[in-house]
C-alpha cells in the first residue's frame, strides 16, 4: 500500500520497531522524524497520509506538535495516533481535545496495531471513497471503540473513556530479535 507515514519517535529501537510493524502490513513509504521541532516542517514537505507521534519528545513535546498540526491548514486534515508510555487519563483527554484519531499506549501488540493501522488507511483513503461519519467500521476491525469512526471528519473528537489500551507483553517481544540490536 502506498501511504507515506511519518513517525514521530526519538527512541532508534522504537522507530525501527515501527517500520517493521509497518513494513510488514505493506505500508510504506516511511518518514522519521526523532526531534518534536522536526516534525511540522517535515509534515510540510512530505505530505503524509497518516502521523504515529510519541508525546515525549527532545525539542518540542508532542501535544504541542500535536496542537501546532491541527491549527495548521496545511496539515490539519491529517490523522495523527499518538503512541505513547504515558497512561494518564488527563493526558489522554487532552490529546484527544487537541485533534489525536486515537490513542495507543506502549507497550502494545505490534500485530494488532498494524492491522489496525492499515484497517484505518485504507478506510480513510479507499478509492470508493471515504465511510460515512459514524457509521460501522470495515469488516474485519474490531474497534473496542477507538478511531471513532472520524471518517470523513477526522478531527472529530473520541470520547476518552473509548481510547484503545493495548498492554500485552512488550511490543519487542512478537518482534523477529534481528530487527532490536543485540546487547551483550
């Protein structure tokens, strides 16, 4: 699938961990940026389709990337998930207001959240055209209620209490040991 993907990460396992996720669900192109500071400017000249942003971020935190994207008329329209450590009811409330799609916390089940992210793609930019707002997801998602059904509006705002939580085993340990450098 060619959707262009920027993630928003400054851990270099992370990053790597989400380009395999990625990579095996087909999607790609991908896009890094490890700096908060990086991401509006490089969400310019890329373009893409979706944006996986960590909230912990050297230069700029993410909600504030978070805000200055969705006050932007450039970027505005593009989905953001934020993958984050933090757990927090207040900060999930307050991404969400700020214009996140949906809220995934670390660690999570790489293989489900690939699906998932793709599941959202291709409903986001199916050529048929977008699902209508509110009405069911495409067969095969199971929700638990997150991404809300935005479509087409996805700065629609998700109800907090219907955020994903993903807490199985670390996300590294479904990944191939090749893909994390080894530690001796």
């Amino acid at each position: 699938m060619n959707y262009r993907v920027l993630v928003c990460e400054d851990d270099p396992a992370m990053q790597r961990i989400f380009q395999f996720v990625l990579q095996k669900q087909g999607i790609g192109p991908i896009v890094t940026a490890s700096n908060g500071s990086q991401v509006l400017p490089m969400t310019e000249r890329e373009k893409p389709q979706l944006i996986l942003l960590d909230l912990m971020l050297p230069g700029k935190d993410g909600l504030t990337v978070l805000r200055e994207l969705k006050s932007n008329p450039a970027t505005s329209m593009i989905p953001v998930i934020v993958i984050s450590g933090i757990e927090s009811q207040n900060q999930v409330t307050k991404a969400v207001d700020a214009g996140a799609a949906d809220y995934v916390t670390k660690p999570f089940d790489s293989s489900e959240l690939g699906n998932r992210i793709r599941i959202f793609l291709q409903a986001l930019y199916n050529s048929a055209g977008p699902i209508e707002s509110g009405g069911p997801p495409p067969a095969g998602l199971s929700t638990g209620g997150s991404f809300r059904w935005l479509l087409p509006d996805h700065r629609r705002r998700a109800r907090p209490d219907t955020v994903t939580r993903h807490t199985p085993s670390s996300a590294r340990s479904s990944l191939n040991s090749e893909l994390l450098p080894r530690t001796n």
